[in-house]
C-alpha cells in the first residue's frame, strides 16, 4: 500500500498542533481555567455557534464518518432517513429535558437524579455513564488507526499515541473553551475530508450524474422502505424511531451534550443552539453518506474486499483514498486530518465531561463527608484538570488494549447504544412522573440495562443482507489476492429462522426495548412498592403533608399542569406548610 508523502505529513501535523495551540491559548488567557465553572462551562458565556459545532463534531465520531459511509456503499441510502429522526426529536431535547437542567444550573446531569430520587440513583447512573464512555474512548482512538494503519501505511502505535496525547493535552490544560473551539477547527476538517471524496470521485467521473446513475444501477438507491417487520435492518420505523430514541438519550440527557448546552448564557441561547445543530449534523450526515456512493462507482466493478485488498468494509474510504488521491500532495493528509479530528473531537467531549461527573459525583460528595464541608470553587480546578488527564491515559490504555479484544470492539460500540437507553428511561420516569421513586427507579435500570447488553452481545445472530458487489473487472487494480475463501463466505446464506428471535431484530430497537422495558418496570414497581408502603422518602413534596411540590425538577408541561392543580388548592381554602429544603424555603408558587 501507499504511504503518506512529505506534504500529508505537513497537513496532519500542522492539525495536531493547531489543536494543541487552542488549548495552550485558553490556559493562559481569560481567567486562566482556575475556576470550575471556566474549566468545565466556559463562564457560560459562550455563543450559539461554537456550541453547535461542537455538539455535532462530539457525536460523529471516526467510527461514524468511516461507518456512515460504508453503510452506503453495501446497504444502499435507506439510512439516510435517521435525518428526518433528528429534526423530530430536536423540540422535545429542546423544549421538555433541556430547561430542567438549566433551573438546576447543575454541572453534572446525575445531579439531578439525586435531587429527584436520592444519592443511590445518582451514583448509578453515573458509573453507568463513565464506564460506556472509557470504553467507547477507546475505541473511538483505535478504530480509525486501524483502518487507516491497513491502507495508508500511518502506523497504528504512532496514530494512538498522537491522538490520546495531544486530545488530553489541550482537553486538560484548555477546559471546555478549548475544547469547543477545537470541536469548531475540527468539524471544518472532517467536511474538508468528506468534500475531498466526493470532489475527487466526481472530477473522475466527469460529474455527480455518472455516480448517480451508477448507484442506481447497483441498487443503492432505496427511501421508502415502510416494511413492518422488525427484523428489517433499515426502514422507516426503524430509522425514524430508533434514530429518535438514540438522538434523545444522547442530546437530551447525555452529560456530554447536556455540559455542553449549559455554556451559553440562558435557555433560549441553549436551544437555539441545538436548533442549529440539526442541519449542521444533517449536513455532514447526509455528505458522508453521498461520498459512499462515489466510492461506490470507483468500485462499481470490482469490490477490494472480495477482491482482497482489504479485510474488513471500514477500510474502504481510506483505500479509496489511497486510489484516487495519493497522486495529489496534501490531499491524502487533509483526509486522514478530517478522520483523526472526528476522533479528537469525540474524546476530548468525553474527557472533558468525565471530569465533570468524577467531580461532582465522587469528589465533592466524598470531600463533604470527610470534611464536613463543601469543596471550595477555587480548589476545585485543580483536581478536575488531573482527572481529565488520568481519563485521556485510561483512553490511551483501552485503545491499546482494544487490538487484543477481536470480536468485543463491537461489543464495546454496542455498550454506547445499550447503556443510553435505560439512562433515558431514567430521566422520563423523574421528569414525567410523581409516583416513581429511587427504589423502583433503581430496579428498573438495573434490569434495562441487564437486557438491553443480553440483547446486544447475544449470539449467534445473523449476518446482515448486503447488497451484490461485483469483481468483473479487478485486472484493474491488479486482479484478486486470496478471495476464494471470503467469496465463499459471502456466499453463505443460513436461513434466518434458524436464530433466536430476538436477535434478529434490528440493532435499532434495542434502545428502544431498553428504554420500554427500563420504564415499565421502573414504574411499576415504584407503585407496588407504594402499595406496600416500602417507597422510601418522597423527594419531590417542599411540604410536610405533601402538597406543595418542587415543579422544577419537572418537564415543563407536566410542571405547568401541577402549578395549577397547587393554585386551585389554594383557591379554595387549601393551607401550605412550607418546610426549609437544602437551605432554601421556596414560598413563591410560581417558581416552586
């Protein structure tokens, strides 16, 4: 294979160090990163347009840009539909979860679990969070190097290390500002990569017509698949309902994007921002899918992995690569740039937000129970910085270990979906509704999550129906190397009903059942064990005959509706005994 040339060597560097710069750039102006609310949210003065980058370069990873547009070349365009999933699930992010956490100016999403349920919850969910993300770190570092170690020749040790490095560097010395801004330099390289293919592929085609026509007749073509079954991979109840689910338990609920969102200056900032998000993320999403496509007419006639050239379908954009652009100095380096700052962008969210939970879920509860105090703000900076720079070499660890894990690195991807859905079911049963209590809320995550990772790692499942590729003419690109065996394995065909049910189901459901089942049984317990008298404390009342409810840790409709169920009270001779809560005594309705 083709290696990087002396420019592709330039252009790669000069993005580490450029991304480097921003984070020794922050640390040593403003306030110097020495609070935790600069360090952690930017002095929430931050504008709408970083923070949209910024939201969309955390959730298109390296993984989703190689994988997005492979799922085009082999599966055709149905998947482009989980776009119309976004624009439905944007409003409710925005409108029904979102000011929940603002009222609450709270650091870490958890803490509101323990103000709704109590501290048992909180720690739940948030070891839930910290593990999926020391895990998906890692292989958000190591799969790209893979891929791209296999057709570059960009060794995969040096590729990790320079990702984990420089990612924990300017995450750890800049805080979140540089983090954001970083995400802003980042997200206009990873479209800089994606319109490097297309342009590339369309300039060889002699226009988009030719990929357009190429694509139909390969049968990539395909939108308006309404097929029921939930066994289909990709339809539109699939695509519209699990991308629905997914986004939420990512931009609703996910400490990652929520931290993100409470950097700019109020409500509406926040939600003008995950407004703008959407047709950034739609952009970028429906680009990369277009450029499977043009890699698909340059392989229209020979695919490299029938063909041998490569061992596993993310390689094909970096061999594209490697084909059609190694004759043009830099270019290569731009595309290799555009994929690793998918991947910084990715782990830099994470680390930054890990902090933040390490912080506010472990530090500060265990400093107040030693100390009988409250950790000081000044104080706090400090050992922030150090956990995000023990977090960047945890990261850097699992990447390593990642090459020795074989089938669990989808295994691993599969924890991100898993674990989301039940966190979602959480947040709803607190925000949603007044019966569920921790004890219930605890059983019911538990046992989501429990299913959701049986049905995710559960086996046998079936091989997912790919599309015919053809090899009739690969004296091209040198004639076949070894095919015969993954011919033949392409060839096979098991009947499906021969595996359980439940793993057939697409992978798209699974956050879904997740959230069901983690809600149903959540709840319902939390009424059994009211029946029986076993809830726990009720932590939602401000009052000692449970009248006067803390409206702000609910979602604004239901919120709205209890103000006035409180109002009519009141109205009508009702009395309120108003008790001291966490130091406050809340005696305006209107806000309670």
């Amino acid at each position: 294979m083709s290696s990087f040339g002396v420019w592709d060597y330039v252009v790669f560097i000069a993005m580490l160090l450029v991304s480097a710069g921003i984070g020794v750039y922050y640390r040593f102006s403003g306030g110097k990163q020495k609070t935790t609310t600069e360090y952690l949210l930017a002095d929430r003065n931050m504008s709408i347009w970083p923070v949209s980058f910024s939201l969309m370069a955390s959730f298109m990873s390296a993984i989703t840009l190689l994988g997005v547009s492979n799922e085009n070349y082999q599966f055709g365009t149905q998947f482009v539909v989980i776009n119309f999933s976004y624009g439905l699930a944007t409003p409710i992010a925005a409108y029904l979860f979102l000011p929940v956490f603002f009222k609450l100016q709270a650091c870490s999403a958890y803490e509101y679990l323990e103000m709704r349920f109590g501290k048992k919850t909180r720690l739940a969910a948030s070891l839930a969070y910290t593990l999926q993300m020391i895990l998906y770190m890692g292989i958000a570092v190591y799969a790209p190097a893979l891929a791209l170690q296999a057709v570059t020749g960009l060794d995969q040790t040096y590729s990790i290390l320079a990702i984990g490095i420089v990612c924990t560097f300017y995450s750890t010395i800049g805080g979140m500002k540089a983090v954001l801004f970083t995400d802003v330099f980042q997200s206009i390289l990873m479209f800089a990569a994606i319109y490097a293919v297309i342009i590339c592929a369309a300039v060889k085609a002699g226009g988009l017509a030719p990929i357009w026509e190429a694509a139909e007749k390969g049968g990539r073509l395909e939108l308006w698949n309404f097929d029921p079954d939930p066994t289909a991979r990709h339809t539109w109840w699939s695509l519209v309902i699990g991308g629905m689910f997914t986004y939420l338990s990512l931009y609703a609920v996910n400490q990652t994007q929520v931290q993100r969102l409470q950097t700019v200056k109020d409500l509406k900032s926040a939600q003008r921002a995950l407004w703008l998000n959407w047709p950034i993320l739609s952009l970028l999403s429906l680009s990369t899918s277009f450029s499977g496509l043009c890699i698909y007419y340059f392989y229209s006639t020979c695919d490299p992995l029938v063909q041998g050239r490569i061992k596993v379908r993310d390689q094909t954009m970096p061999l594209f690569v490697v084909d059609a652009m190694s004759n043009l100095p830099g270019l290569p380096g731009l595309f290799v740039s555009g994929i690793f700052s998918a991947s910084l962008s990715s782990v830099s969210a994470a680390l930054n937000s890990l902090a933040a939970v390490t912080l506010e879920d472990y530090l500060k509860p265990l400093y107040a129970k030693i100390k009988k105090r409250p950790l000081p703000d000044m104080q706090s900076s400090y050992p922030t910085k150090i956990m995000a720079f023990l977090y960047g070499m945890i990261c850097l660890g699992v990447a390593f270990l990642a090459q020795f894990m074989g089938g669990v690195l989808q295994a691993s991807l599969t924890i991100f979906g898993v674990v989301g859905g039940p966190l979602f079911a959480l947040f709803t049963m607190g925000m949603f509704t007044k019966r569920a209590n921790q004890r219930g809320a605890i059983t019911g995550l538990a046992l989501g999550i429990a299913f959701s990772l049986w049905i995710g790692f559960g086996q046998p499942r079936p091989a997912p129906k790919m599309l015919d590729f053809s090899v009739e003419d690969c004296d091209r690109f040198g004639g076949f190397n070894n095919t015969t065996p993954m011919v033949m394995a392409l060839k096979a065909n098991q009947p499906d009903s021969d595996y359980f049910y439940l793993y057939r189901l697409s992978y798209l459901w699974s956050v879904v059942m997740g959230y069901i089942l983690t809600f149903v049984i959540g709840y319902g317990m939390s009424l059994i064990l009211i029946w029986l008298g076993y809830q726990g404390t009720d932590r939602i009342y401000l009052d000692s005959s449970k009248t006067c409810i803390n409206t702000d840790l609910f979602s604004p409709p239901v919120a709205k509706r209890m103000r006035r169920a409180l109002a009519k009270h009141i109205e009508n001779g009702g009395d309120i005994e108003i008790i001291k809560r966490n130091g406050l005594i809340k005696s305006d309705f209107t806000h309670i």
